[in-house]
C-alpha cells in the first residue's frame, strides 16, 4: 500500500521541471535548456487552472509552454513520469541529488563541490567545510561556507519529520485504511499528531488489534516492520515512522489518555492524581469526569497550567475555524499573488467572510513586484470601486511593508497614512544576531503607523530557523503601542510560536490568525494557524480576526485616533 503525499497536479510538474532544469546545470550540460525547463516551471506553479483539466490543445497554446514543453506535460500527466528526468537522476549519485535540499547551495556549486571537490553526499560535504576546503574555490567565501553547514546540520536534524500540513492527509489515510481492515476493533490516532503539533516526526496509534495482526498488515503492504514488545513500528516508501501500540481492550482508553498528552502535561496530572489511570473506563470522557473535572482538548494538553485551570474550572473557551470573521494579510497580483483583488473578494464573500485586508508588499520588495506610490493610489482607487460594488462586505487598503534594516517602514508616513491599516515585516538579511533583530522589530513596533506585527521570527519551519528575538520585549513593546502580533497561518511559518501565545494575551496583546494568502486557495491555511491557535489556548476574543466587520472598523478607528 502506498499513499502519496503529493499528487500529479501543477505543482508535482512544476518541480519537475525545476529540478531538470538543475540537474542540468549541475551536470554542466545545456545551459539554455536548463533556463527553458525553469522557466517553464515557474509558468505552470502560476496557472490558475490545473493543467490536468484542460486538452492539449489548450495546454499547447498557453503563453510560455512550447511544443517539447507541452510534450512533456503531457507525458507527466498520461504517465505520472517525466522520462527525461529519470534518466538525469539515474546519473546522478544520489548524495549529490540530496545537496539540492541544502539551503544556499545551487545548481553552479553543487557541480563545483562535486565535479572539483569530489563530494558525492551531505556528510562528505559537512566535513570539507569544517576543514574549510571549500574556501579554495569561486564563489565560496568563508561566510558562504559557514551557511552551508549551519544548513546542512539543520537539514540532517529534521529528517523524515513532517509539517502537520503535508502529513495530515496521509494520516487519514493511513487511519481510514485501518479501520477498514479491523472492523469492529479500536484504532485511535495519538501522539504528536493528535495533539496538532506543527511538526510531526513519527504517526502513532492506540488499538486493541493483537500485535502479530498488525505484523502481517504491515508486511502485506510492503512495509519495513519492527517490533518492540508490544509496539509495533513501520516504514513505507513515503518514509514515515508509524507505530503502533496494541494493549488489551479494557487499557485502550488509559493508554490513549496517557500518549495524548504531552510529557509536562501528564507529569503534572500524575503529581496530582496519581500514576495509575483505572483500566475500566471506556472513554477519555470518564477519565475527566471521575474525577470531576471538565474534558480538557487533546491540543491544549501541554503544559502543566492547563492541569490547574481545569480543576479551578477556568479552561478557556478556546478559538474554531468558525470564529474567524474576515481574512487579515493577503497578496493580490499587485505584488507577488496570483489572484486579483476582485476574485480574492468573490471568493472571501462565498466563502462567508465579512471582510479582507489587502496587503500586497511594499517598494522595497522588488522581487516580489512590491508597490510604489503611484501604484498605491491607483490600487486604493480600485478598491474603492469594488467597495462600492460588494458592500456590505469591505475590502481594505493595507501594505506588507518591509522593516527595512534600521527598523524603519518603507514609506514616507503620508503613504503610510493613506493605508487602514499596516502589518510591519522583516524579508530581507535574515540572518542577524538577535540585537541587530531586535533594534529593526523594536523600532518597527515603535511605528506610530504599524498595527500588526507581521510573522514575528521570519521562521520556515523545517527550512529556516528563525532569527533570534526576546519574546518578553516584544510583546512588553506592542502592549506600549498598541500593536497586534500576527499568527501567520502557513503552514510553514505558523509564526508567531503557539508556546508564546499565553504570554502575550495574559500581558493583553491581541493576536491576529492571518493566512498570508497569496491567491484564493491560501485562505484555507487559516484553519492551520487556528489549529496551533488552540494549544496556545487563544480565545475568538483574543484574535483580531475574529472581530466583526463593525467591530474591526471600531478598533481601526482608535488606532487612528491615537495617531492625531
């Protein structure tokens, strides 16, 4: 049984294409082709249609696909391969192949580091920069070495963990397809997945399956099986680590209550109530009210204060998709989205929200086609048009602006005085000891002008790690000024830190879930930011985008006011 984490639609053929286009750099061989097959990629990953909905005759004629193009979209979506492709991979060594994941490494140094070098694997590589072997060749200074083996050791520390986005559709999977082949017995997910942590390193369960059944499931489906007393653990072609923990029926409900909490979680329960959890009850539910307490939800079983707020029966009322009113961060196709404004509108309307803010970045950001004042006026012209068009419902005029390296916004404050409102971000020169950060966050906060702090640390999780900061001066900082701090949704950033998000309300900073959507679809990503939302125990109460129209108006309003 195999369960694919990514299926053949644009995005799969845009990576396709992308790393034939790097392998042949790598490789040294046809450098024209290589810049066709990248841009081709970068064409596809912006369409607004899947390409597996339209007939190759439509395909052909898309502006920036060519025959041989259009030929091997084809093959890819009749086949599921890309012939071509393989055929470089089967000549690469598959250490080298790995070096494309290593942030700062391209195409051009990866075929030095081999071609000149004699490194085949990340290992190999790891050691040659610590030996500073790599300062003997261009374009490899003793900063760019540095980076590489930060990076490389963060890579090999994150292996075969998952973002809870990219997981959770196999997880499902996984559970569906085990439920169907043991009717009628227990099989309940636990572990860090059920506790919706962001990322997840291995997918456990709880069950009443005997052991030598889940051996020969596992085994039938072509799975690499291990077994540890009662525990069984299993590896796919997808490489994740599943376990499963089998335990007689009667124990199911102690066992799933104990691994679906957290090790400070349940250590507290137990200085409290004692080690044993009676075997006799059927579910999580009367564990809780045996001992008189309210059910405390798998994701806020974390830390130890979630114990003490239970039994003084103070357990938050804790944020839901539901809660969220309007959609706060988003890029339209002014800057770096896919999407126009008026089909960002329709979408957020359909889908019942009440309002949307615009942000698309500022002039600085000219990779991302960031605005410039002329620009600015005529965008808020539009959106006064489709304001007119849609109300009730409103759009409004916002700016991504970057924190430029001083802590400064990127306008003058007239244009940042047109805007409803700001959100302040770092994009640039990431890589900064945490007083250069803090001076540019800092003076970023102090902007009489900024409302949100936009994602706080800069972090990719499983990419990036981000920039360090003191957690307890900013928030002090945005009390001071007034200042929201944005949970960015991705599910790559998920940024400002759930393990945060109590301090900052109990000192009465508002948080604000916003998908940072760069076309319609990314608005789905809210429910990520809402899912780490609830271990943090943010309340609807807690999060400006769970104002109301009237009551996110009311609140842009004294912000304003406190300007004058």
């Amino acid at each position: 049984m195999t369960i694919n984490l990514l299926q053949m639609e644009n995005a799969a053929i845009a990576d396709n294409f992308s790393l034939l286009g790097k392998l042949i750099d790598i490789h040294g061989d046809d450098s024209f082709k290589a810049k066709s097959y990248s841009s081709s990629a970068f064409t596809i990953d912006k369409l607004p249609v899947q390409l597996s909905t339209l007939t190759a005759e439509k395909i052909f004629s898309l502006k920036g696909i060519g025959q041989t193009t259009g030929k091997k979209i084809l093959e890819q979506l009749e086949t599921g391969r890309l012939s071509v492709l393989e055929e470089y991979i089967q000549k690469t060594p598959a250490g080298v192949l790995e070096l494309l994941n290593i942030k700062g490494l391209g195409p051009k140094k990866i075929s030095t580091v081999w071609k000149e070098l004699g490194v085949e694997s990340l290992g190999e590589l790891l050691y040659a920069c610590e030996e500073n072997r790599l300062l003997l060749y261009k374009g490899f200074g003793e900063k760019t070495q540095q980076n590489i083996k930060e990076s490389i050791n963060f890579y090999l520390s994150n292996q075969g963990s998952y973002l809870y986005g990219q997981i959770e559709g196999y997880a499902m999977a996984i559970t569906l397809k085990l439920k169907e082949s043991f009717p009628g017995q227990r099989i309940e997910i636990t572990g860090d997945f059920n506790r919706q942590m962001e990322v997840i390193d291995k997918l456990e369960w709880v069950t009443n399956i005997k052991p030598q059944q889940i051996i020969d499931f596992f085994i039938a489906n072509d799975y690499k099986v291990e077994v540890l007393d009662y525990t069984i653990k299993a590896k796919g072609d997808e490489n994740v680590t599943l376990e499963i923990h089998c335990t007689l029926s009667e124990k199911v409900s102690a066992l799933l209550f104990e691994m679906n909490c957290s090790t400070e979680f349940l250590q507290t329960w137990q200085n409290k109530f004692g080690d044993n959890i009676p075997s006799e009850f059927i579910s999580e539910e009367d564990i809780f009210k045996n001992y008189k307490l309210p059910f405390i939800p798998v994701c806020y079983r974390e830390k130890e204060y979630a114990v003490t707020q239970a039994i003084d029966n103070k357990l938050p009322k804790l944020i839901t998709i539901q809660d969220i009113k309007g959609i706060i961060h988003t890029h339209s196709d002014w800057s770096d989205g896919r999407d126009t404004i008026d089909a960002m509108a329709q979408n957020a309307i359909a889908l019942g929200y009440e309002y949307l803010v615009i942000s698309d970045h500022s002039q600085t950001a000219v990779y991302a086609n960031g605005l410039n004042p002329d620009r600015i006026k005529a965008q808020h012209e539009l959106i006064h048009e489709l304001n007119d068009k849609y109300k009730p419902f409103k759009i409004f005029k916002s700016i991504e602006s970057d924190i430029l390296n001083d802590g400064r916004l990127d306008y003058s404050d007239e244009i940042l005085s047109s805007f409803d409102l700001v959100i302040a971000s770092v994009h640039n020169n990431l890589r900064m000891p945490e007083e250069k950060a803090m001076m540019r966050l800092l003076n970023a906060i102090s902007n009489p002008y900024t409302t949100i702090l936009g994602h706080m640390t800069g972090r990719l999780l499983l990419s990036r790690n981000g920039y360090p900061v003191s957690y307890k001066t900013i928030i002090e900082a945005c009390v001071k000024n007034n200042v929201v701090i944005e949970l960015n949704a991705h599910s790559r950033r998920l940024d400002i830190d759930w393990r945060h998000i109590k301090e900052a309300t109990d000192a009465g900073v508002l948080i604000s879930i916003d998908p940072d959507a760069h076309y319609t679809t990314g608005f789905e990503d809210i429910r990520f930011g809402v899912l780490v939302a609830q271990k943090g125990g943010l309340t609807a109460q807690q999060n400006l985008s769970s104002f109301s129209l009237s009551e996110f108006e009311s609140f842009l309003k004294l912000k304003k006011v406190a300007l004058l």
